[in-house]
C-alpha cells in the first residue's frame, strides 16, 4: 500500500492535516525528529523537522524532509562527490538520498581490497588442538560412553572480522530497502558478493570501534566512514510500529564530521598539528565531549564546537557557557561556535578577566566544492596562525 507523503524542510514549521494517531505517534516516538504542535484547527498540526533529512513512516503516512541548503551541500558534507546542479529540491529525500550514498558505498566496496583476520571460533575436532573447553567436554563425556571429539576453541584467519561485518551488515540493510532503483541494487549486489562468507550479525558500536582500530585494515576507512553514516541513518528512522525502508541524515553530525576532514586536510602539511574528534573529558559524574580539538603537539589550542543552525546577531547564552567549558577542560584559549554560510566570516571578542578568547565562524558551505574547501582553508590557516587577533 502506497502511504500519501508529507513534505517538510528541515528546520522548517509547515501546517499539516495529520491523523490524529499519527500525531500521537510521532509525540510518543519522533521528539527527536519532528517537533509536532496542535494549530487552531481540528486535525491540523504544525509540524517542525530538526536538523535531519530523508523520510520516516508513521503508521498511515510517509514524511519526506528535504534539507534548507542545496542538495550538492548534503552530498559534500556526506563526502560524496560534488553534483553540478544547485537547486534545493532537485532530489528526491524519499529515496534519492539512500540512492546517491548506496552507489558510493558500492564504489568504495568495490575500491576496498579486503584484509583477513585472526579470530577465536569454537568447534568440536576429532583432534586436540588450540584450546581446550573443559565444561563443554565433560558434559559431552557425560553424555556419551565413548567420546571421540574434544570441544575446542581455535584460532582461525578468515574475513569474519569486525572491518568486515561492518560492511557486510550494512550492505544486507540496503538490498533489503525498498526505495532504491533497480539498476543500484544489481550494483551493490555484485560490489557485496565479496562478503558472502562473512558473517551478517547485527554489528555494535564496539564492532566500530574494532574496525577502526585495526592498523591493518587502515585503508578501509572512508567505506566504514560511509558504513557509520548508513547505519546511523537507517537506526534514526527506525520507529516501532512504522513501516519498513525509511533513512534519516543527522545533518549537525554530518556538518561536524565535514569539518574535521576538511581542517585535517588544511592542517596536514604543517607538522605537528592535529584534529581530534569528539575526545572525552570527564568532570565528576559528567563527561564533556567538544566536537574538534585542533592540536599542537599534543597541547589542545582551539575548540571548534559546529552549530548546523543560522547564526543570530548574538550567541545563544547556552552555547557560549558550552565551549567556555570546553576551554576550561582542554586547556585551550581559543574557542569558537562555527556555523554554516554562504560566504566565510568570523568575529572575535575576548572573555572579561580572562585571557580566553571566543569566535563565531561562518564557513562557506553553498558554492562550488572549489569554494568550500577554500572556506576550510581559511579556518585552518586561523587555527594555526599564532598571530590571530585574539582568538581565530
């Protein structure tokens, strides 16, 4: 059955007849996503999607939720190649978002030479080798007048490994999507017939971890980068009681990662500067996590904290209390709230009685790829320069 869509905007309020079961349902399971208020008319609803694009079901509708900015700004922040065309609405957030990130992945996949692994597996052998399970052999002897296999775990080296679980999981959660073209799905299945004796366990976070920890398995990193965006999307949509094949992007967390790639580029012909992403400070039962940490040998000199939202003439109050916490607990005298734009612009203002100084940034994120990057740049160039009037 065919569910009528909802077409909203990101960060966009739009009046909308709704079920009043699928108010409720969106109240019970989606705060997160969409923010749904009753207008003065029965049945009608003003309905507000945060900083995510794609589409969710709820039990009678389909809400698709196209981004503010332009669609070659989504596929650059995601790391997908920059489109030529520049409208805001040219794709299609039911399906052709998925689509676009399906092909990628298939291209990545296919980029990907895969590397084995060692790994513990449990088996019964009629020979006694690698380690040997006790409990599990004396209720086979119990069992068993004349036993003539011993219960052992092995190590074996094979592609059942976390960097490719990870892949493999993913790749199965896309061929099962309904919205995606019929020409996409033949190319992912023959990009993922390369993990066919891997297993389809459903992978943790831990699983990232591993995978991304792997020295061997370094040059995997862009396709588990893309794993981490589609697992993310598909688990964001997944409501309980909705339909099947929804996808959702995190547009704040995709701003973030965007600019540590493009700061980490910027900075990497300079020795001894580094980014660091989300590294964790705890404070008391408190854990304070800045978005990127731009290192100098090891001493934190900028907190950047990315804020996916339109800056206003003055900081929120909230924010500001964030990054100056941030300084407190990296050491760093330099922070900054930095915001998309359309053209790069910073302003700076020192901290009463104190010698830290804050900045809000706006980078450049509609343009040309060329245009952005020169955005990034420039944020690089004022992270680094000792000289920077107080502050970036």
């Amino acid at each position: 059955m065919t569910r009528p869509t909802v077409h909203l905007v990101e960060r966009r309020a739009r009046r909308v007849r709704v079920p009043w079961g699928d108010a409720e349902f969106l109240r019970a399971n989606a705060r997160h996503l969409v923010d749904v208020v009753p207008a003065f008319k029965r049945g009608v609803y003003r309905l507000t999607p945060r900083g995510y694009v794609g589409w969710l079901d709820t039990p009678t509708l389909r809400i698709a939720i196209a981004p503010k900015v332009p669609w070659p700004t989504v596929r650059m922040l995601l790391g997908l190649p920059h489109a030529a065309h520049e409208g805001g609405s040219e794709v299609d957030p039911a399906g052709g978002l998925l689509d676009a990130l399906a092909r990628e992945f298939a291209a990545r996949l296919r980029a990907t030479q895969l590397v084995s692994g060692y790994h513990d597996r449990d088996s019964v052998s009629p020979y006694l080798r690698g380690k040997f399970r006790v409990g599990d052999q004396l209720r086979d002897t119990a069992a068993r007048a004349f036993p003539d296999r011993f219960h052992v775990t092995e190590s074996v080296l094979d592609l059942d490994t976390p960097w490719n679980r990870v892949p493999r999981v993913v790749a199965d959660a896309l061929l099962a999507n309904p919205a995606l073209a019929p020409n996409t799905r033949i190319e992912l299945r023959d990009a993922a017939l390369s993990l066919d004796g891997v297993s389809a366990a459903p992978v943790t976070d831990a699983d990232f971890a591993a995978a991304g920890a792997e020295p061997r398995a370094a040059h995997y990193r862009p396709l588990l980068g893309l794993c981490r965006t589609l697992s993310d999307g598909f688990a964001a949509a997944r409501l309980p009681g909705a339909g099947r094949g929804a996808f959702l992007v995190d547009l704040s967390r995709a701003f973030e990662g965007w600019l540590a790639r493009g700061l980490a580029d910027a900075l990497a012909p300079r020795p001894g500067w580094s980014v660091e992403e989300q590294p964790t400070f705890p404070v008391g039962p408190t854990v304070l996590q800045p978005d990127l940490v731009v290192r100098h040998h090891r001493t934190a000199r900028v907190v950047l904290d990315a804020k996916w939202k339109a800056p206003g003439a003055t900081p929120d109050a909230a924010d500001l209390h964030q990054v100056l916490a941030y300084s407190v607990a990296t050491g760093a005298r330099r922070v900054a709230l930095v915001y998309p734009g359309r053209r790069f612009a910073r302003r700076t203002f020192a901290v009463p009685g104190s010698d830290v100084a804050v900045s809000l940034v706006r980078v450049r994120v509609v343009g040309t790829g060329q245009e952005c990057r020169r955005s990034l740049a420039r944020l690089g160039r004022t992270c680094r320069d000792p000289l920077a009037p107080r502050g970036l």
